[in-house]
C-alpha cells in the first residue's frame, strides 16, 4: 500500500505538473509552425508531440496528428521539408522548399515567435489575476544609513518620493536606485500622521542575479515582511498587458545574458538544469498555486524561444541562419554543407543534454 502511495505521489508532484507544463509549450510552439505553414500554403503532413514511435494518431484532411513515445519535444512536417525531398511538379506551390526565403523565414521563427508571445499572454493575465507584492513599509533601519539620519523609522509607509507616488518596495527601490545620488523627498506616513524628509542615496556594494559585485544607490532600509506587508496588485487588461510584454522582454534580455555569463565562465555551467530539475521545479511550483505554475510556464515558455533560436545547426536559429545565407549569397547552402552542419549541431545538442542530466543527477545525490 505504501509503494502505490508514493507512486500515486510521484505522479502527482512530478509527473502531471511536468507533462501538463512541457505539453503545452511543445504545443505552442509546434503550432506556431503549423498555422504559419498553413496560412503560406504549405502542405503539413505530421503534426507531433513527442518524437519516436507513435502511440495515438488520427488523420484529419492531409495531415495526421500524432502523439509519440518521446515526450521531451515535438514536430511538424511540411511537404518538401528537405531541399533534396522528391516533390511531384503538381505538388509544388504547396512545398516548404519552393517557397520564398521569407515564407520559410516565417514557418521556421514561428514556432519561437508563438513561445514568447505566449509568455507574454500568460504575464499578462498574471497581472490582471493579482500578484502578492510588497507595500513600501519599512521594517529595518541600518545604523548610520541615510535613512536613520533622516529620522526614517521601522513601520513607516513611504507614499511618495518627489511627488511620485509609491505603491510598492519595487517602485521605491527603483526610485532610489536611478537618482544618481540626488536629493530626494520623500512623504511618510507614521501612526497615521504624514511627515517630509528629504536624504541623499548613497553608494553601496552589494551583488547581481548572478552573483557578481555591483555598487548601486540605496538608502539603508529593508522591507516589512509578514501578511500586513503584503498586498495583491492587479491591473486592468491594457496595463497588464504593458507589464506582461515588459517583464517578458526582461526575461528575454536575461536568457541571452546568462548564456553569455556561461561561456565568459562568470556563471557556473553547473547552474543549467535538465528534464529532472524541471519536474522538481515544475512540482513545487504547481504546490505553490496556478499563479506560481503559469509564472514558470511563462519564464520557460521565453526560454524556449530564446534559445531556440540560437544559431545552432538542428535548432530554428540555425535554420534562420541558413535562409540568412541564401537571402544573401541568392542561392541556396549546398546540401552537404547543410548535412555537415546539422551533424555538428546534434553532437552539440547530444553533449549539452548529457550535461544537464549530470548536473540533475549530481543535483539529486549531492542533496
């Protein structure tokens, strides 16, 4: 009985919450594929999630729908999806390799462009469902800050700085963070009575996302923490929107900064995670609420995109790099150089997934 309970168990924390979150981002993102392929003509003739043997499959008009064995990705396959592919001349106008180099471009970025734009749907209606977030209370006060010499102390609510209105600790700190070291006003509210200080932001040593020391400006005070400290914001669908399609870009700029931090070595490579490490993630998230599952749905939904589209032979960016090429040289890369390539691209690929399952695994038996 208890061997089915942690069964059941598995399933439940790490199994459903992982399938139910990759299923729809391999969805997404193959769709991306088959709606641009279909709105430019081009044939589909497979439309897959999951590689290898199929398990399910039904044909609907020309093109059958499949779900496989592989559950780590998916397909779609287009008519003439190789140049060398033989197509009958009838055929033609409806085969990927004779359409125009931007009809391909779009077919190929589609499935990356559907990613991130899903990431920004999911944010966006994060925002409009309420997220918790800290008000501008104060809960500490450091001796000798600017703060303390300002008489700022524990409990008070920061209203305002320099006639701006401040709603939450992360408008305060931004606030403080971008004034250069100037002069600021700030409205307080203390046992219900206002108050006006004004300090100067001072330089302070302290380390970014990824560890690295970094100096900004801070006034020497910490947030409150606890439920009185914290209130759900919500927005309404255009500002929500703003905010989704800011927090998605961010989440972009900060994919493509930590691939740079790996190869520059000032990120350790240990930190890149596989299959295990997101159903671990995938799990305690989905513990956590729907709004905590979409926001990891989101960010690996940009992930996703992003490194798709690198310009890595076997991946979308390698692709869009070869039609690149043709775009410029007026004619197509040579088939063997392309098979070259893509070889290359899967060693690469092959080497980089047998490294994050070591680091999952050196993961789970070092605790």
């Amino acid at each position: 009985m208890d061997s089915v309970m942690r069964v059941l168990e598995f399933l439940r924390y790490y199994v459903i919450p992982t399938s139910i979150l990759l299923g729809i981002l391999i969805f997404v993102h193959e769709f991306g594929h088959f709606i641009v392929a279909k709105l430019a003509g081009v044939r589909v003739l497979k439309f897959s999630l999951g590689f290898g043997p199929r398990i399910i499959g039904k044909k609907v008009g020309e093109t059958e729908y499949l779900i496989s064995a592989l559950p780590l990705g998916g397909y779609v396959k287009p008519l003439g999806e190789s140049p060398d592919e033989p197509v009958a001349e009838e055929d033609k106008p409806f085969s990927l390799s004779h359409q125009s180099v931007m009809k391909r471009f779009a077919i190929i970025a589609a499935g990356s462009f559907f990613n991130i734009m899903f990431a920004c749907l999911l944010f966006t209606v994060i925002f409009m469902l309420g997220t918790p977030m800290l008000i501008p209370k104060v809960g500490k006060v450091m001796d000798g800050s600017p703060a303390k010499t300002a008489g700022i102390r524990e409990g008070d609510i920061i209203l305002s700085i320099d006639g701006k209105p401040i709603d939450l600790w992360d408008e305060l700190s931004q606030a403080i963070e971008t004034s250069s070291g100037n002069t600021l006003t700030f409205v307080i509210k203390r046992d219900g009575v206002l108050q006006t200080v004004t300090l100067v932001p001072q330089i302070f040593p302290a380390k970014d996302i990824f560890g690295q020391e970094k100096k900004s400006y801070k006034i020497g005070i910490v947030a409150a923490t606890g439920k009185e400290s914290i209130r759900e914001k919500r927005y309404n669908p255009a500002r929500a929107f703003l905010k989704g399609t800011y927090q998605t870009w961010n989440i972009a700029k900060l994919t493509l900064l930590s691939i740079v931090k790996i190869i520059q070595r000032t990120l350790p490579a240990e930190t890149l995670g596989g299959p295990i490490r997101i159903a671990e993630i995938a799990g305690e998230f989905a513990e956590a609420g729907i709004i905590s599952f979409f926001s990891l749905m989101a960010v690996i939904s940009v992930n996703l995109g992003v490194l798709n589209l690198l310009p890595i032979p076997i991946l979308d960016g390698g692709h869009l790099f070869f039609l690149f090429l043709e775009a410029v040289k007026g004619r197509p890369i040579s088939i063997k150089k392309m098979e070259v390539a893509q070889q290359v691209g899967l060693a690469i690929l092959i080497m980089l997934m047998v490294f994050v399952f070591y680091n999952d695994i050196a993961r789970l038996i070092h605790g």
